[in-house]
C-alpha cells in the first residue's frame, strides 16, 4: 500500500511513480473523489481510458471502482490516446472524463489528467481532490454502472470526415512505441496518405526511443526515415498522443512556435482579427507572423490546462505551446490533440508541391531547446521568486513575468521559468546571431549563479 503524497498532485494533472507514490490504492481514491466533485456539479458519468503503459490495466480499474463508489457510472473507452478522451467528454453524455496516463514520463510513471464538467482543472482544483481524500470520502448510497465503448470509429471519421488533403502525399510516422501508434497510420491512410510506420506498436516499454518529440534525441530515427525513403514529410507524438513534432525531408525539426505560424495564417482566414493564444516559451517571431496575417497575438503562461481554460475565456480559434500541445477551437472542440493537428498540417501542406520549402522558410533564429536546470523539489520556485525580486538585466530590456521572467531583447529574448511538473527551472533562448545567443544565455547565467552559486548550469 503506497500512502497518499501531496506530492502527486500537480499544476496541470496528477503523476506519480508506480509502486512508489502511485498505486490502486490511490487510484481508487482520486476516483472516488473526482467522481463526488463531478456529482456536485450535475455530472451523471465520467469517461475513462488509458494510454499503453504497463501499470495502466490495474490503475484504471482501480480508477473506475473509485469513480463508482461515488455513485457516478463510468464508460470506459480502454486503451486510447489522450484526446479520445476528451473527445468523449464532447460527444458522450457527460462532460466529464480522467485518462490514465504519464504522458512522455520514464515508463514507471503514471498519471491522470482530467477534465471536470468541461473544464481542464489545474491547480488548486487539483489539490481540492487531495484535501478530499484526506477529509474522508463517503460512499454513494447507490454505486454507479460500469460499461465499455468503442469510440475509435467516431474520433477517425470525425477528422477524416472534416480534413481533406489536397494530393496524395507520402509521410512517415513516429509513435515511439506510445498510444498515439495504434491510431495514426488508419488515421492518416484514412485521409489519403501513403504512411511508413515507425515504432507504432503499442509497448509500454518504450524499447526505442523515449516517445518524447519536444527532444531532437527522440527524433533521430524519424530524421533517418525521411533521408532513406521517399516519405515527404515526418509527424511524431508523445506518448499519450496529445503533442505533435514535425520533421521536414532535409532533417529540419519544426518546432511547434513555427507551426503555430502556419495553423494562425490559415484559421485566420476564417477569424479575422480573432486572437491567437502562445505560451512565453515561443519564438518572437510568431507575434509578427500573427499580426501580419490579420490576427492578435496574445502571449500567456505555459500549461495544456492554463491555455485550454485562457482559450475558453478568450474565445480564441487557435492556441498552442512550445511543447507541442495545440488547441483548436476552429472546425474542432478546443482541447490539444498532436493526431488532429497533424492532420491540419497536412491539409496545410498538401496544397504546396514542396512541403519542406514552405517549412524551412518560416520565420527562424538560432534557439535553444529546452534546458532544463535540475534542482531538489521545491527548490525551482524559490530560486524563481529570488529571481523575480533580485535579479538585474543590464540595458533597458522589457521583462515580461507573466510565467517567470521572459527578458526581450532588440536582438533575441532569454526566458527561465519553474517547472509546474518536475523540480526544474526551464530555460530557453533566441537570437539573430550566435553571438547575441552567447550575450543572453551569459546575462542569465550571471543572474542565475548569483542567487544560487551552486546551480550547475545546462548552458
């Protein structure tokens, strides 16, 4: 029996490690608790499912008695990628739903994130469940049903039904052995594309390579794929399906800020002056990008659930992070899903007889990926809040501190902030040049060693 942790409950979903600060035990009672605030708001039933990992059977049957006890029914859509979940939650007969998932975590990870009445809880939502389970849960006087659905048919024909390319086109897919492998080949061929499958058995192993495409490490083979065969483009997905990466044909990475240059330009034509929602960890050249094709752009903190929430409230079409979660509320419901944004990235594309060219000629600086500064849990909040209060950047710089501090340059910009999921501060950078690159990431490191000289820099 693994004893509740505070620990687990995150700012965007709850994760654990398997054996350590995550059982059925656990499991059981977040479902339980979830289900008594989904009753509170009227909800009936909620939709469960899980991603392919090994501790998923156990965890989600644990989940569902949990769900029950608290007198909701459950439907249980079994093994699906993250977004076929939420995807039940809009076309089910609840507005409810919890995947079981660790997402692009190690395998001995898992985790829940869920959607509550129709909206993405995060913070003290979350904690709100903890503080529940500490409470005491009462069961319900009649426990709820428990039944199975196959929604696999209606998730493919939805998108195909509403995507269309514009030629035949031959790609290749990289699932990294995660649940988005046992969706994206019928998907895609169900749209007209020729697909090479890469890693798209489902093995909670992960025996190739981390299904983790924000990493260029995990992109490697999807590059050798493109430079071996005649596929004109290359998709990869995280482990849970709900985050896409790109790779043109000469091996270029296109990370998700550029990609969200393409989505802005074509929603656009159907939102004019509709604003189009970033996380603080894009490129700023994506501002522009959205100004000059009729939009406004609106940079906001890093989070699936922040920016799904902020999407709802601004009535935005189109959202996306660095990470590769994108959000469209254009022609589909406004959750992230990497299986559907990389369908309208081929639609994009297919009316261009060269993809790669129209990629690599967005926008670009020299840039970073993410650095992740590795610290003790708890550390990276208060090394963020000495930074906020103590740190100097030389020269008349604008500092935006909406999601840590986002220092803007005339000629790049630097960003370090704290990690809602891990004890890291995640840095990133950008410049026209090299040596403005250097100039950055060497004022960042000033400021970084001199409230914590020990810190050992990824840069």
């Amino acid at each position: 029996m693994v004893s509740l942790s505070k620990s687990i409950f995150k700012a965007y979903d709850i994760r654990g490690i398997v054996g350590k600060t995550l059982d059925a035990g656990v499991a059981r009672s977040i479902g339980h608790a979830f289900g008594l605030a989904a009753a509170a708001k009227g909800e009936k039933a909620v939709v469960i499912g899980r991603d392919g990992r090994l501790s998923g059977p156990e965890l989600s049957v644990a989940l569902a008695q949990g769900l029950q006890s608290a007198g909701v029914d459950v439907i249980d859509l079994g093994v699906v990628a993250t977004p076929m979940v939420y995807f039940g939650t809009n076309v089910l007969e609840t507005k409810s739903g919890i995947m079981v998932t660790g997402s692009h975590n190690p395998p001995d990870y898992n985790g829940f994130k869920m959607v509550l009445a129709g909206e993405a809880i995060h913070g003290e939502s979350i904690t709100a469940l903890h503080d529940a389970i500490v409470a005491g849960l009462m069961p319900a006087v009649k426990p709820g049903s428990y039944r199975t659905h196959d929604i696999r048919a209606a998730y493919l024909e939805r998108i195909i039904g509403d995507v269309k390319i514009s030629r035949p086109i031959k790609i290749a897919v990289d699932c990294g052995n995660g649940v988005a492998g046992a969706f994206a080949g019928d998907l895609y061929r169900g749209m007209g594309c020729e697909v090479i499958e890469l890693f798209c058995e489902v093995d909670g192993n992960f025996p190739n390579h981390h299904p983790d495409p924000a990493h260029p490490e995990n992109l490697q083979d999807l590059i050798r794929c493109l430079q071996e065969s005649d596929a004109e483009i290359g998709l990869a997905f995280d482990g849970d399906g709900d985050r896409l990466g790109i790779v043109t044909k000469d091996g270029q990475i296109i990370f998700p800020d550029r990609q969200m240059m393409l989505f802005a330009e074509e929603v656009l034509t159907r939102h004019q002056g509709a604003q189009i929602l970033y996380d603080v960890k894009c490129t700023r050249h994506l501002a522009p990008y959205i100004e000059k094709s009729g939009g406004v752009p609106l940079m906001y903190k890093t989070g699936h659930s922040l920016v799904k929430a902020k999407l709802k409230e601004t009535g935005a079409p189109l959202g996306g992070e660095m990470s590769g979660h994108i959000f469209f509320k254009d022609r589909w419901y406004g959750f992230d899903d990497g299986l559907y944004a990389g369908a309208r990235m081929l639609e994009i594309l297919t009316k261009h007889a060269d993809p790669s060219a129209l990629l690599n000629a967005l926008p670009k600086s020299d840039s970073t990926p993410e650095l992740h500064l590795h610290l003790k849990e708890g550390e990276n909040f208060a090394l963020m809040d000495k930074l906020r209060s103590d740190a100097k950047f030389p020269g008349n710089e604008r500092i935006i501190d909406i999601d840590g501090l986002r220092v803007e340059y005339a000629d790049g910009f630097g960003l370090a902030r704290s990690s809602n999921t891990t004890p890291v501060i995640v840095m990133r950078f950008e410049a026209e040049t090299p040596e403005a690159l250097a100039r950055i990431q060497g004022q960042f490191r000033d400021v970084i060693l001199a409230a914590k000289p020990d810190a050992e820099l990824p840069f």
